[in-house]
C-alpha cells in the first residue's frame, strides 16, 4: 500500500520494556520480504544480534563500527577537498563534492569491513561501552559512526534501516511536550517553548546533543512535524513550518534574542 512507504516506527520505552524484542520481530519480518535491509544495534547494551537468534560467542565476534571509525571516516571523506584528513570528521560532517555514498545494498567496503549475517539479516553494531572507556570516553562516540553513515546513506524506495538504541529520553521528553503543545494550540499560535532549566548537566546535555546533530535534529523535526528552535542555555522552541521566516521565527532565532535570553548571572551551560 502506497501509505505504507511513509511510515516511520518507533519503539520508545524504559529498559527491559521489549524494544529490541519488538525491533527483532519487526527485523525479521522486513527480512522475510526479501526487501533491502540493514540493522544497526546503536544500544548501549548490545542484544540485537542474539535477539535474531545469534549466540552469545557469534555476538561478540561481531565487527564493531566503534572500533573501526578512523576505517569508516576515511571512506567517506573520499576525495572532498573541504576536509583535510578523517581527524577532521565529526559525527555531523555532512557529505560534499567528492565524498563517498553508500546504498543498502551496496558492495562497497565499509559494508565489507562492518556487516554481517546474522540469521539471513545483514546487521551492524556500534560495540559495548567497554571498561577501558571508562573515565575517557562517551559511549555518543560510538554511535557517532552511525550518525556518519545515516549522513551518507541514499536509501531508495522499498529499502530499510532499523537502527536500535536507547535515544535521548530528557531530549526526547522536551521536544514531544513542546511539539503536543503546539498541535493543542490555536492554528494562530507560532510556536510552543521550554523553559524550564534540566534537572542535571547530564539531560542538558542531552538537549545539546539532540540539537547539536543534523541527523537527529531533522529527524525529530521530521517526525514530530515542526522546525525546532534553540537558545542556550536550554530554551526550545517548536515552530509550525508555515512560522518560518515570520516575525516570531526571526525573532526567537536572532542575535538579540539569544542575548534577551540570557541572565546578568554566570551560567553553567
């Protein structure tokens, strides 16, 4: 059905709530379609594989595009003459002249290097938060390869990414309150806004990241329908797309609004 090629699912949920079961079941039934798949497990507790019926040895011999990101930023910077080396790279970096592409089903070697079979799936895996990264790193760094790869992935018609992870739920949390407020106000009200300050470093940094991200952001813009907004240090606003370039829009994304914002007091942004 024609609908059907527009849909986007999520499974939201607290831990151990059966995202990933639902996930696998979704998996294995695109997989049965003889459809173009790719399952990526972004999920900080890696289940996905033995949840498509791999065992526990065959998951931990996986390749893991954590582990090899210097590999996978250095395919796809390609020949692009804006960027120097793939240190240069971030998890935004969207693709330009030159850069590498890659398709579903594409045989190129990133796919090569990072995916395998796993019970007739063709799926990838960020790699565990390991003990060594402790103290040193974030496990974003590592789904900071998925974000690479969604930036230069060209899905065509009738093909699929399922990528599971537990997302950013204080992020999450602001931006569908902002958004359902919108939907309930009246068709003449531009936008809805947070203001309320972040319980905790850790869920402004949440907000920063799920802003910060033009693959997140745009997802959750597509989602939720709206053009997000954002004024540190954690003020977010959802706009109607029609309030775009209008004077409330103009306003809220301004210099002198972003200042206007802030307090004569030092803040912890």
């Amino acid at each position: 059905m024609e609908w059907m090629e527009h849909v986007k699912i999520a499974f939201v949920g607290k831990g151990g709530s059966g995202k990933t079961t639902l996930s696998s079941l979704l998996i294995r039934h695109l997989a049965s379609t003889g459809r173009p798949l790719l399952a990526v497990d972004a999920d900080i507790n890696q289940h996905l594989a033995t949840a498509l019926g791999a065992t526990e040895a065959e998951a931990a011999a996986l390749p893991t595009l954590g582990g090899r990101l210097a590999f996978v930023k250095d395919y796809l910077r390609g020949s692009n003459p804006r960027i120097g080396s793939s240190e240069e790279m971030i998890k935004t970096t969207p693709p330009g002249s030159g850069s590498r592409l890659l398709g579903i089903d594409d045989d190129n070697p990133v796919w090569r290097e990072c995916v395998r079979l796993v019970r007739g799936v063709r799926l990838a895996v960020t790699g565990p938060f390991e003990d060594a990264d402790l103290g040193v790193a974030c496990y974003h760094s590592k789904v900071g390869a998925v974000e690479l790869l969604l930036n230069h992935l060209v899905d065509g018609k009738g093909e699929y990414v399922v990528v599971v992870r537990d997302s950013l739920p204080y992020a999450w949390q602001v931006i569908s309150t902002v958004a359902a407020q919108l939907e309930d106000a009246d068709r003449e009200v531009p936008f809805a806004d947070h203001e309320v300050a972040p319980p905790s470093e850790e869920h402004r940094g949440q907000l920063l990241r799920a802003l910060a991200s033009d693959a997140i952001r745009g997802g959750l813009e597509r989602h939720f329908g709206v053009r997000l907004a954002f004024q540190n240090c954690h003020r977010v606003a959802a706009f109607r797309p029609a309030a775009v370039g209008g004077a409330s829009y103009e306003a809220f994304v301004s210099p002198r609004g972003q200042l206007l914002n802030q307090s004569p007091e030092l803040r912890d942004c």
